[in-house]
C-alpha cells in the first residue's frame, strides 16, 4: 500500500512539471504582451524613443564627420552609430522597468507576485516585454543609419537586431537590479539619470576610451553600458581595419561579460523587488 501511495505521488509530481513550465511560459508571455500593448497605445513614448536618438545621431554623428572625418578614412558618424543603438536600447530598457513601481502602487505586483508561478518568470517577462518595446526603435534607428550613409552590409543589418536584444536585455536585469534599493517611483526618477548619464561617457557611447587615465579607466570598466556597446561594435567592425582601434574586448569576452552580469542583476533584483513587497 505504501509503495503503490509512493508511486502515484512521484506519477502525480511528474504531471505536475509539465503545467508549472507551461504555466511560467504563460505567464511571461502575458506580462511581456501586456508592456507591448501599452507602448503601441502611449503615442508620446513612441515619438520620443527615436526622437533623441536620431538626434544624438544626426547631429552629434554627422557633425563630428563633417569636422574631423574630413579626409580620413575613419568614420564618426558609424562610431557614433553603433554606440546610441546599444546605449538606446540598453537604456530604454532598463527605464522601462520602472513601470513596477506603478504596477506597485496600484497592487498588481502583489497581485502577480502571490500568484503560483515562478518570481523569476515574472521578472524576466517584465524583461522581456520591455525589450519588446525596445526593439522597434532597433529597426528604425538602423533605418536611420543607412538614409544617414552609415555604410553597413546585409550581415551587419541582420546582426545589429540581435545584437540589440541582448543589450536591451542586459539593461532590463540592470535596471531590475536598482529598481529593487527603489522606494518609489519619485525616487527612482531622480537617481536613474545620474546613474546612466556618466556611462554615456565611460562606456565610450560617443567618443572613444582606448586610453583612458587609470582612474576613468577602472570606472569605465565598471560601467555595464560599456560591455553592451562594445558587443554592438565587435559585430559591426569585424574584418574592418578600424576593429582594433574601436573594439576594446573580443566579442567572446563581451558576451561572457553580459551573460554572467545579467544572471547577478536578474538574480539580486528580483530578490529585493520581493523583499521589498513583502515587507509593504
């Protein structure tokens, strides 16, 4: 009797498996939805995810060729290219997360957190219905790219979205990674921007970083935004004789760097996020 109870348990453990995957897939897949509907209906956001990003581009690319890539075989405008197509959508991302707060104050994160599916599903769709909302400013930055003349091969435009969703994904962890120390959602709107603006700088988005003092160099290496860009520009320079003056890793070390740094992030900012509700 006792074996036969046994086994219907582990037969009952076993059918069980199954639902729970299905369940967390569900369960990501509905909360990333939900982030894509609301971009498609907030109109402002739209416009102003690929506003200051063709503006940082045009302007700041194209003047700084127009200035110094006169007669010279670098281009700064394919520099400046590749550095605000990974700073956008690691950034956009990773702002994008704040959205929790919100689903916070109105109760439907507790809502979702008491629900029988795993935390970490649950965090990664925020993940990833935020890189959802991330991409399509991808395509149309790169679009952007190419009516500017950034010389890019049908390899590099195949690659440059793939390359993107791994920074969007990258800046979603981190971002969870702050929004978990986050009281509120005023709070988070004053530190974010100090926390992103200097790796505009110190990851090398706009200028390059190759010799840096020892001290701007160790927060460089500090900075996650820097890992990102410098992924997006290895797949964009490969072959060309400028990937050695604008590359800074090779894309393995980069990938390994994004990979680990998002486990850690993902990991450490769902454990706060909960502790932080559990405590409300």
């Amino acid at each position: 009797m006792t074996i036969t109870l046994q086994k219907r348990s582990r037969a009952s453990a076993a059918s069980r498996k199954p639902n729970r995957v299905g369940g967390n897939l569900n369960a990501i897949f509905a909360i990333a939805y939900r982030d894509f509907l609301k971009l498609i209906r907030d109109r402002g956001r739209l416009l102003s995810t690929f506003l200051f990003p063709l503006i940082f581009i045009g302007f700041l690319g194209g003047g700084m060729q127009a200035t110094f890539g006169a007669g010279s075989s670098y281009n700064f405008l394919a520099f400046v290219f590749t550095g605000v197509l990974a700073q956008t959508l690691w950034q956009s991302t990773a702002t994008g997360i704040i959205s929790l707060l919100e689903d916070r104050q109105n109760d439907f994160s507790q809502e979702i957190f008491v629900s029988p599916i795993s935390r970490y599903a649950i965090v990664f769709g925020k993940i990833f219905g935020e890189t959802l909302v991330a991409l399509p400013q991808a395509v149309g930055i790169i679009a952007f790219g190419l009516l500017l003349g950034v010389p890019m091969t049908g390899a590099q435009i195949i690659g440059l979205p793939l390359t993107a969703l791994l920074a969007a994904l990258h800046g979603g962890a981190f971002g969870m990674m702050l929004l978990g120390v986050m009281p509120s959602r005023r709070a988070a709107d004053q530190l974010f921007p100090f926390v992103f603006l200097p790796q505009f700088f110190t990851a090398g988005v706009f200028v390059p970083i190759n010799n840096l003092p020892l001290p701007l160099e160790i927060i460089s290496l500090l900075s996650p935004l820097r890992y990102a860009v410098d992924l997006m520009r290895a797949l964009f320079y490969a072959g060309s004789p400028e990937y050695d003056f604008v590359v800074l890793f090779p894309l393995w070390l980069n990938l390994a760097i994004l990979t680990v740094s998002f486990i850690v992030f993902m990991a450490l900012g769902t454990i706060l996020f909960v502790r932080a509700e559990q405590n409300r």
